[in-house]
C-alpha cells in the first residue's frame, strides 16, 4: 500500500473517532512528531552562506528590491 492510500484510510478512521481525549492525543502526537522532525533535519547555516545571505540582502537593500511588510500585506490581499 503507498502513502497516499495509508493517508487516505487514516483520514477515513479519523473522521471516525468520536473520543474528544483520543482527537486531542493524536493531535499533540501529531504536532509533537512534525517538531521533531523538522529539528532532526535542521541544518546549521555554514558562515560562507551566512556571509553570502547577509551580502545579498545589503545589495538587495542597497538597490531598493525591499518591500515593507504593510506594502507587502497589502499586495498579498489582492491576491485573492
């Protein structure tokens, strides 16, 4: 069976479960996991790319291709 099918029945024996306390301890195992994982692949920035990101946002800044962040809420708006 592929993911995308186990998903599929995982979802369909969630919409099952009527326990308030079993929904809420799958829902903190589910945040808890996705936490872990993403810190176990969390990868320390070498200094050679620290100093290249911090020299690409000095150009950036230094050549106007910022937008302040009410600009940009204001743009992301309209996408809708």
């Amino acid at each position: 069976m592929n993911i995308e099918a186990r998903k599929i029945l995982l979802v369909q024996e969630f919409l099952r479960i009527d326990n308030e306390k079993i929904i809420s301890a799958l829902e903190y195992f589910l945040h808890k996991s996705k936490s872990e994982n993403f810190e176990e692949n969390l990868k320390p920035m070498s200094l050679e790319k620290l100093n290249e990101e911090i020299d690409k946002a000095i150009d950036d800044e230094s050549n106007n291709r910022l937008i302040n962040s009410k600009d940009l809420k204001d743009k992301i708006q309209k996408w809708d």
